[in-house]
C-alpha cells in the first residue's frame, strides 16, 4: 500500500480549522450490492458525475487522460472487489475541484496490495499496481466491529 495513514486529511468533512473549505465539494453514492453488471454501471455512473462536475467532455488530450484515469482506476477497484472481497457494495465520489477521490465499500476481509515483483508480461494481478501509478495515494479503510473494509484512491482533477 502506498500510504499508512487510514484517510487522508479532510476526508468525509473539513479538518478542524477549515471551515467553508469544502463548500466547493460535490459528492455521488452509488448503491452496488444487489447490481448485476457492476463494473460497467461504475463506469457509467463515474462517467456521468465526470461530465456534470465538467471534466468530460475534455478539451484537451490531458483533461481526456485524466478522466480515462478515473475511470480506469473505478473499474479496476470494482473488479477487485467483485475477484476478491465478496463483492462491492458501494461506490462514492467526491471532487473538491483539485482532486477527486473514490472510495469503493465491499465485504472482503483480505488486504488489497500491488502484487511484487509486478510482471508486466503476465495476465492478471496488475489492478492494484495501477492503481498505485495513477493515483495521487490510496488507502484503506476499516471500521471496528465491522465487517468489509472501503479502498480509496485519489486523483488530481485536470488542469
């Protein structure tokens, strides 16, 4: 994993002292536990906040590849949750306009990590490795008590 820290600062609401600071915020929730079908449904429900918060239709080949990247890394965090942890149960996204972060809620009790030594020539086990180089960090988040766990990721939003 790329970060020790559980949540990254001012994550699920501003950090003390910073009042107003996420006014800008937007958030989208969805609900996958009883989907079929969930990777595409992430990726158009992802696709579709990309184009209300304006990062699609891009501009510019770097605004393209930016949300390419968001929606490369929802895709693979959904699948990871569906191959390895039970399944997702929910996807949520929150831009604050410089960055975007995706949590993904699933019922597994495993530890998402890239695989080492990455083999870049083999099939399969390159979800989390992409997730690493893509993302500007990534964590995970687990609730005592409670079953499942959510994985995150953070974006910059383009420029």
């Amino acid at each position: 994993m790329s970060t020790t820290r559980p949540l990254s600062p001012g994550d699920r609401g501003p950090e003390p002292g910073a009042a107003g600071a996420r006014a800008a915020r937007q958030v989208r929730r969805l609900s996958l536990g009883d989907a079929s079908g969930v990777v595409p449904l992430a990726r158009d429900f992802t696709r579709g906040a990309l184009s209300d918060w304006g990062w699609l239709p891009a501009a510019t080949a770097d605004q393209r590849a930016a949300a390419e990247d968001v929606l490369l890394v929802v895709s693979e965090l959904v699948t990871n949750a569906c191959l390895h942890a039970e399944g997702a149960d929910e996807l949520w996204l929150a831009s604050d306009g410089k960055v975007l972060r995706i949590e993904i809620s699933d019922r597994g009790t495993g530890q998402p990590a890239p695989r080492t030594p990455h083999r870049a020539g083999r099939p399969g086990g390159h979800g989390m490795f992409i997730v690493q180089r893509l993302c500007l960090d990534w964590g995970v988040v687990r609730t005592p008590g409670v079953s499942g766990k959510t994985v995150w990721a953070e974006l910059a939003a383009p420029a």
